[in-house]
C-alpha cells in the first residue's frame, strides 16, 4: 500500500519512542539499521520480519539522502504501537516533489512494510520529505 499524505496514529508524545538525527550521508545508514534491528526484537518479530524492516528503513533512508540538501540532517523516529513498528523519516530537500513511487526502489519498499507514505512539507526557505512506513511482526493482525 503507498499513499502521499501523512501516518495517523504517531503518538503525541514527544518523548515516545526512538528519535535520529543524523548527517544526511550513506556512512550513516548502519546505524539507522542496527537500531531498526534491534526495535523489531525487542518486538519478538521473527528473523524475516526484522530483516524486512532493515531493508525498508535503509530503502527509505537512502531515498531521502539522494533527496537532501547539502549539509542538511535526516531524521528517524521509531515509535512502537500495538506491536508494530513505525518509522517517520524526514530530510530537508531543495525538490518540492516527493520520491518517484514508480521506481524499482519504491516497489521493493512497499514490498517489505505492511504500508508506506510520503509526503512533502513546506518550509521557509525549502521542503521536508517525509517517507514514513509501518512493520507489523508475523503475529499481530
């Protein structure tokens, strides 16, 4: 499932869950992963789940970094609802377009999560890209 407006249901606590702020840069993608790993097993996902929700936040990750502006952060925030993982990324772009969902990095994107948005938001002097994605373990319905 893809679609171009934001998630409902981010928690409105801005002390919930996992938050990254990042260097919009690929050397900076192991982290974002190894953190995304270890949220799904603390979530009892199975091993294919876990390895579907790393490539899905690596994908989403390496989208918006090939969107950034120079010099500017990528954040990731993971939030835990109901036993399932989702993901808020978001980078400051020049582009007021969001990503080619017609790419083969797209499909393979919406083919790991249980469904992907994004959306663009203006800014005073740009736009943020957001992808956001949602994982559900094996279990959870």
């Amino acid at each position: 499932m893809s679609h171009t407006e934001p998630l409902s249901g981010e928690s409105d606590d801005p002390l919930a869950g996992v938050e990254l702020r990042m260097a919009a840069d690929p050397t900076q993608l192991s982290i974002v992963r190894a953190v995304a790993a270890d949220i799904a097993m603390r979530q009892d996902f199975d091993l294919d789940s876990i390895e579907d929700l790393k490539l899905a936040v690596d994908e989403a990750c390496s989208t918006l970094i090939s969107l950034a502006a120079p010099s500017t952060v990528l954040s990731a925030r993971f939030i835990v609802v109901n036993g399932a993982v989702q993901v808020f990324t978001a980078v400051g772009s020049k582009r007021s377009a969001p990503p080619d969902r017609d790419s083969f990095g797209w499909r393979v994107l919406s083919a790991l999560v249980d469904s992907v948005t994004t959306w663009v938001a203006p800014r005073s002097d740009a736009y943020e890209v957001h992808i956001d994605l949602v994982k559900r373990s094996q279990g959870t319905a």
